[in-house]
C-alpha cells in the first residue's frame, strides 16, 4: 500500500470534519526506474540526508501559512 492511500481515511475525515489536517511526506524512490526501488539501505541513506531540512522546511511554510493569517482548507490547480 502506497503512503498516500495511508493517508486518505484520515484527510477525508478531517476534511468531512472541517478539521485541518495535514502530511509531510517525504519520497525516498523511484519505482519506475530500476536504481529507483527502496531499499532499507536507500531509504536510510534519504532519511539521513533529507529529512531534518524537510521537516524545517514544513514547519517554516506552516509559520508564514500563519503569520500571513491564512489556512489551506482545500488547494486546486487548474491547468
């Protein structure tokens, strides 16, 4: 099961719910090329390198989100 079907209970149910919700999700492959497969070693390589800015880089855009007195309630893209 892919992370983001992890994640659609929750955000259906916290968007149902008018709750805010939200993911930081780090990708740590690339399924469809053959050096992209995960592996404990690749996903322990990524972790090390990537996910302390990561989570700095989400907690600073939560910060100016707020600061600028905004919420994301539902984003939409259109082409």
């Amino acid at each position: 099961m892919t992370t983001w079907m992890r994640w659609a209970t929750p955000f259906a149910a916290g968007f149902d719910a008018r709750d805010p919700i939200g993911a930081l999700l780090l990708v740590a492959d690339q399924p469809m090329i053959p050096d992209g497969v995960k592996t404990e070693a690749s996903d322990a390589a990524v972790s090390a390198q990537f996910v302390e800015n990561h989570i700095q880089i989400g907690i600073e855009a939560l910060k100016l989100i707020r600061r600028n007195g905004k919420s994301v309630r539902h984003l939409r893209f259109d082409e």
